[in-house]
C-alpha cells in the first residue's frame, strides 16, 4: 500500500474553494480510480483554514494514475496557488 498524509493552509477567502475542490477530487478518486483505496480530508480543530488529507492507494501505480487524472492537474495549476502552507507528513509505502 502507497499513502500519503500532508497538512494545507489555505487564505481564508480560499477556504470554500479548497473544500468544494478536494470533496470533487475524492469523489473522482472513489468512481474513477481503483487502485484509490481511501481519500480523506479532516478540517484542523485548533484551526479555521487548516486541513489534513490522507490519501491511500493499492500501490504508487495507482498513485501515479491518480497524478494523470484532472484533478490533480486542477490541483497543481490552481489549487497549490491559493496555499498558505503546506507540510508533508508521510509519503510513501505503509504496512
């Protein structure tokens, strides 16, 4: 299993933008996307403009075709623009 789990900020006037966008983008991934496994989003509790996103995939094929579907270059092009921050916590093959 492949996974990856990072930590995004976002400007407070991106904030709905950011959520409408990930809610499509894990909606692709469980319809479009077998090899997706989970795809997650959590709002941070200590704050407003802050979220986790847990994403889990049979392998990092599965993975990489996630990378070639819209929504990822929707992700790269506008998305990453309107981030605050963002801090990668795990990446990589999980047990």
């Amino acid at each position: 299993m492949f996974g990856i789990l990072f930590r995004v900020e976002v400007d407070p006037a991106d904030r709905l933008t950011f959520i409408d966008f990930i809610h499509r983008d894990a909606q692709v991934a469980r319809e479009r996307e077998p090899g997706t496994l989970r795809f997650e989003c959590y709002e941070d509790p200590d704050a407003v403009n802050a979220f986790y996103v847990y994403e889990a995939y049979t392998d990092m094929a599965a993975f990489e075709e996630h990378q070639r579907n819209p929504p990822y270059k929707e992700w790269e092009s506008k998305i990453k623009p309107m981030m605050t921050s963002f801090r990668q916590l795990f990446m990589g093959d999980s047990l």
